[in-house]
C-alpha cells in the first residue's frame, strides 16, 4: 500500500486543468450540486482516418473508483493562496458518487457519437474533465493506428516496438495495451507485458554484434543463451548476414533452433526475397523472416502488395506516435444540467443536447448505419452505450478482460465496411443520423437560446 | 517511502524492451562486461524544424541513480521463463554505475550531435537505452515546439493548455515542464504545477456558463469566488459577452476586478479588435484579451501580423502532440567498447565511432558553427557536453533547477541565428563539421570493416 502522502501525479486528483478546480469551488459556493451530464465525442474523424477504435474505458473507471484528495496535495494547494477553506475541506471528503455509460473498449465509433457519458453532481462532473479525456484520446488514437496495422499486416505478426519513440512512458505502456487490443501480437515493452498480461517480445540490436570482434561470434554467443531466438543480420551487410546464419545452422545441426532473422534496413522487399530463397536452398524453410525500420501501415500495403515474402513486423515509431494523425478532436460538453438539455450555441461547433444513446444497425454481418437518440428512446439496432459504473464503483459487468476486450475489437474490425478499412480518407463515409426525437429537441433548445440572445 | 514491491511501471527497471534483457544475459554469460560507450543522438532534422531544443535530461539521471530490480519484478521475469537463475541473480544487486556526459536541458542541438553519452559496463548501459530515448525524445519533441510558438508569441505570455490531449499522463507532465523550459508562462495541469514548481493559471469553461441560467449569472457567481479571474465569453455571442463583462464592470464599479476576457473561437483577429475596442471605450483599457481554439506557433505568427490585439495564449493539442513533427530520429548506438571505436557499416546510417565532444563557435553573439571531435581533443569554442554523473551518482552540478534551465534556454534562443527561427525548414542550415581527426578515424575504421568484410 502507498502511504497516503505519496504524490503518483499520474493518477492524483490534481491531474487536472486548475479552472476545473476553480469552478468547482464556485460550483459549490452557490450550492449547485445538482446532476449534471457531460459526453465525451469528437466532432471530426482525423485526417486518414474512417473510423475510431475507441480505448482508454479501464483506466478512467480505475481513476474515478480511486479518486481523492490527499492531505499533502490539499495542503499544497492551500498555500496557492486562491481556494478557499469551506472548498479545501469539501475536498478532504471528495469521492466520485456519479453513474457512468460508456461503449466497450474496442468498439468502432464514429463522429459525434458519445463514446463515454458521465452523470454526476456537477462539481465532481467538471473535475474529471482533464484526465478523462487525456486517457480516453491517448488511447483511442494508438488504438486506432494499430487497428489499421495490423489490418495492412493481413494475419502476419505485429509487434508494438514503439516504446522508444512514444510520448513518454504513460504513452509506451498505453500504446502497448491498446496495440494488443487492436490485434498486435504483443510488445517488446516488459513493463507493459507485466501491468497488463501481454505476450512480449525481443530480438537483438546492432549494438550486441557490434561489440564482438565478428558477426558469427555475436550469433554464437546468443543463439547459447537463447537457441529460439531471432537474429539480426543486418549490422554489415544483410545478405552476408544470412549466409552466415546458414552456416551456423550448418555447424550447430540438429541443436540449431534460431526461429526467424530480422532485417531493418535496406530494401526490404528485394532482401526478404534473396533471404527467403538463400534459407529455402540451405533447408531452412521453416525459418521466418521478421522486418522493421520506420515500418507502418502505408509500408506494410507496400511491402505486401509486392509480394515481399515477410512474416511478421516489428513497428515503432508511428504505431508510438501515430505520425499521420496525433490527435482527435474529443471534447467532453456538458449536455444537461438538473435533467434540463443545455448546448453551446456560438460558432459552428453546436452539438445536439441531452443524455444520448448510439443505436447500430448491423446488417449481413456489417454495420450499416448509427442512429444517435436521445437517452430513453428505444430504437432497433444494438445500443452502443452501457452502464459501467453506478454510485462510484464499477459494475462487475464493466471488468472486462483485456483479451475479451481484444476478440471484441477483433468482431468490430469484422463488422466494419470494407471501403472503410482504407487507408486514406473515403468519400461517403460511414452514415451517422439523428433520430427524429433529437432533432426536434435540438431545434426547441435552439430556438429558445435564440429568442433568450434577442432579449 | 514506497515498500520495495511497489511496482511503478513509469520508473521501473521493467521499462525497457525484451532485447535489452536477453543481451544482458547475454554479456553476463559471455563475460562481456567491459566499458562500453553508447551515445544518444539524432540524424534527421524533423519537418519544418531548423533545430532542436533538448530536454529530459533530470529525468534520465534520477532514473539511472534510482534503478533497482525489485524482488517481485524479479519473480515476473523468472515466471517468462527464458531467463537464466545466475543472471536473475545478478539482477538482484544490478545498479547503474556508469558516468554521464551531457549537454545541459534546453542547449539548441543540431544533426548527429551527441545529446547524451553514456560510459558504463555494456550490460548495464545496453538496459537503460529504452528509457533514455523514450524521456530525451518526448521532451526535446515538447520543448523544440514549445520554443516555436513562445518565439512566434513574440513576447506574449504563452500557457499549456494541453493536457487533455497529450499522449498520457506523462506526456502531459513533461510538456508542461518542457514548455515552461522554453519559455512559456506556464501551464493549466495543477500536478504539473506542484511536481515541478511551475506556475499554473486557468480560466473557466463553456460547461459553466451553459450550467447557469445565463451568462451574466455565471460571470457574477464566478467573480464573487475569484474576483481577479479571466472571464470566457465566446458560449453563446462572443460581443455580447463582453458587452455583459462591461456590464458588470459598471454594476461593481470600484469592485470589478476581472483581469481579462478569453476568446476561443470564431475569429480572433477582428473579435479581438472590436472586444479591445468596446474595453477601451468602456474605461477597461486594462483589461487583457486572451486567446485559445486550435492555436499553434502558424496561427499565433498570422495572428500577431494580422495585429491582433491579443496579450496572451492558451494553447493546447498542438502544443501537447507537436502535430506537425510529433518524433525525432533520436537512437542510441554503441560507438566504443574496450575503447575501441565500433561503428554500423550498413545502409546509409553510418556514423563516427567513438566517444565525442561538440564544440560551438559563438561570435557576435550568435552560434555560427559546430565541430563534432573526439572525445579529448581541445578545439576552440565551447564544449556543449559536460559531465553530469559519475560511478552512478549525479554530480552536483548536473542538479539544475528548472528556473535556471529555462534562462539558460533563453539565452540559446538568443544565441539562434535569427534565420533559424523561422517555420518552415530554411535551404541552408546551421553549419555542423567534422573534425580533421574524427574523419581520420572514421576513414580508417571503415576501412578495416570492409577489409573484414571482404575475407
């Protein structure tokens, strides 16, 4: 157990923008803690991008569950000098007391369909706000980059070799869930194979032969320790490399076990194609050939559009970073407040008020199209949005393992249009509509701001 | 103080990929435990960039004087089932105790410049490699972007406002910490505030004034808590809104204490005009106009030339994920072991073995070229890499607090060719050569690679 002063400022009730804070004890001071609901959505799907695979659930109800202020962190923020005593003290009691609807991670969604809904007292609403989102978008867009890895990978073998590159460690840990979510094989991040279960995997670096006096000796030595492993063979030349793995399979015999070789610079396509055939003529059919080397989904279509005989990929730095597209656009609006809609009605960023439920029609084994209506209305199709969490603690029913949680979004990427796995950007996307009891509840709610402006 | 089974994924020796581990075993088995040299550097200037600002070091040393592997870490890895008992053993007492050389946070760096150089027995300086580049690579991403837009903010107060869209918790620390560093003002995330003393602001939200019966009920409950605040009035009509702030700065008179207004959409140019207008008109002339919305340093450079009359900046995703460049090549290679020069031979990413030393040419008062040397050769100029920890621990000079980085970032900003500041990559950049005797030693050890090749 961690004493109650330890300060993790990954997960401390502080991880929060401070006009969270601020309202809050405004909130508070003129007594309005009546039931607010805030939705998480985005607006706009990314550039190159037909879908979002949304993640990130588990963490969030982890952090609501366990969310409080410690003495040490009240006492800092007392010193700010900006807060008042009354608020400070309402703080020491804080827990989140509120319901939560939200869609299985893995779930595909699309523009403007609530992805998490959050009903609490507004103050305990509002100061969620920050971590909420970041977990929720970090983990919905390295999610989404693996989905259309590993879909461009057609079966072979993924592997998140990213953690080098990602945004620090919460990202590496993060991406390297959210890859084996999406369908990955596993990661080369230990610490990620340790906190969540994930197969894990390694190879060598240039570094390791660099340091013997030859390539053949850094082979030997290895292949000692560890007879199954994978060898890299392109630290001087690639294809000598291979030859001499060949023979060292020819010395070694029947104890030679090496499992795959690696390539990681070079032409990939024309090196795996020699190596296939030097390790096809040496007897070594049963050997793999693994790649890597500034590797993602655009290279990865290439590669196997040219028939490059390669069995598995080693991806980093944009399965890390999602080069192409960094961030989406998730916002977290209040939609209303003392059960009454609210929507913000400047510039063209209106969104349809209300609690909300995402109703999918899924037809010959596709979804064909959403229906976003308001909460309580009853349409057909499967409802996208579930209750996680009642009164602050998670439902059982939310505790979902990380590897059902993969055979979902497996069954998603099924489900999805085909013309939707491309990787740029289609013309007639995936159809989203507002039933007709929200549209008319958006036009009541928007008159009524209009004519309020008048006055 | 944490018990000693706590495991902390984000500081765990556990950060690191399976090949790390597996070559450590490796080393130990061979008795390869001789010094090696690794250093961290990058080849490729990103996108759009014309330098890069560095940071991450603090972090990197805290993390090197504090590996330990902890005994149920120890039992995880036993459990995996490939590793040795006698190099689990060995684990049990691992600590790092290498020396460091560095250039200090915040130093402008250049292609192939050595950032970090690490001398350490090769198992120990092999395990650290995925941590050292994941924080170096996050926190010169942040940092060189965060220079961009506080440079492009021409002296305007610059706030993160990123941490909801930051790549995880950590991301969303360290580029609050690396902002600051750069220059900016500040930032929004309160855990940011209190773990690296950084001062933090904030303002107030859209869900606010839409949980109120009207905007003006919202301003006036939120000045009597924070009479000194930012007002936002873009929720419903942004020139409404600051004809309400005008408003209530007429009912409150000598009490109205409001600091500023924040505008976050719509367009800012001829908002912020007129809202500057109606202020100055009302007697409010010190009054400030804050500006947020999909801010970046292009926006803030069109703004400022459009003559926005805005005094400040909250800027947030682009900030967060540096979207236009979100990695840098950074790797980490093995240039000496036993003090023999080691280099890769193939490809195209051949670089000069051995350990180095950078030296800067200032005149004028600008940085004018760099010479990449040996390590020990004494050329004119001022040597960027400086020791920072030796036998494992920090030397006293390498404790450097924020404040002092963040003027020593400054100062490199001053020293920047001003042609380097622009956005876009210039044709002809900074001037980085090799020296006569780093040639010569690359020329000779690349001769005795490919004569060994050869045989």
């Amino acid at each position: 157990m961690l004493s109650s002063n330890h300060f993790d400022p990954h997960h401390s009730a502080l991880f929060t923008d401070l006009y969270e804070l601020t309202m809050m004890q405004a909130y508070y001071a003129e007594g309005m803690t009546a039931q607010a609901a805030f939705e998480l959505f985005f607006r706009k799907l990314p550039k190159n991008r037909n879908y979002i695979m949304t993640a990130g659930l588990n963490e969030v109800l982890d952090y609501l569950e366990n969310l409080r202020f410690m003495d040490a962190e009240l006492d800092w923020l007392r010193q700010q000098g900006q807060f008042s005593e009354a608020f400070l003290q309402t703080l020491r009691d804080f827990r989140f007391t509120g319901d939560v609807h939200a869609v299985p991670e893995g779930t595909i969604v699309f523009e403007n369909e609530p992805v998490v809904q959050i009903v609490a007292p507004i103050p305990q609403a509002q100061l969620v706000e920050t971590y909420v989102l970041n977990q929720i978008h970090l983990q919905s867009v390295a999610a989404t980059k693996a989905a259309r890895v590993v879909t461009a990978a057609q079966g072979r073998n993924v592997v998140d070799f990213g953690s080098r590159r990602s945004h620090g460690t919460d990202a590496a840990l993060k991406v390297a869930r959210t890859s084996y979510l999406a369908g990955a094989a596993g990661t080369s991040n230990v610490a990620a194979g340790r906190l969540y279960d994930i197969p894990i995997f390694g190879t060598m670096a240039h570094s390791y032969v660099q340091a013997h006096p030859d390539e053949m000796a850094a082979f030997k030595a290895f292949t000692r320790e560890f007879p199954e492993t994978t060898l890299l063979v392109d630290t001087y030349d690639t294809l000598k490399g291979v030859r001499r793995v060949i023979e060292l399979a020819r010395q070694l015999g029947d104890d030679f076990k090496v499992k795959s070789i690696r390539l990681d610079s070079g032409d990939l396509t024309e090196l795996a194609r020699v190596s296939r055939q030097l390790l096809d003529e040496a007897g070594l059919a049963q050997m793999k050939i693994l790649a890597s080397s500034g590797l993602d989904e655009y290279k990865l279509t290439e590669l196997l559009a040219a028939g490059a005989p390669i069995d598995g990929f080693g991806v980093g730095t944009e399965l890390a970073v999602s080069g192409d597209a960094p961030d989406i656009d998730f916002s977290y609006k209040l939609v209303a407040y003392e059960d009454q809609p609210r929507m913000k009605l400047s510039s063209k960023k209106m969104n349809p008020p209300g609690r909300k439920q995402v109703f999918r029609i899924i037809e010959d084994g596709q979804m064909t199209r959403d229906v976003i209506a308001q909460h309580g209305e009853t349409l057909s199709g499967e409802a996208l949005l579930q209750p996680v969490m009642r009164n602050g603690q998670r439902l059982d029913s939310s505790r979902i393992p990380l590897t059902k949680a993969r055979e979902h979004a497996q069954n998603q990427l099924e489900l999805l249009p085909p013309k939707l796995t491309a990787l740029e950007r289609v013309e007639e996307g995936y159809p989203v509509e507002i039933s007709a009891a929200l549209q008319e509840t958006t036009r009541q709610l928007q008159q009524e701001l209009e004519q309020k402006m008048r006055e």
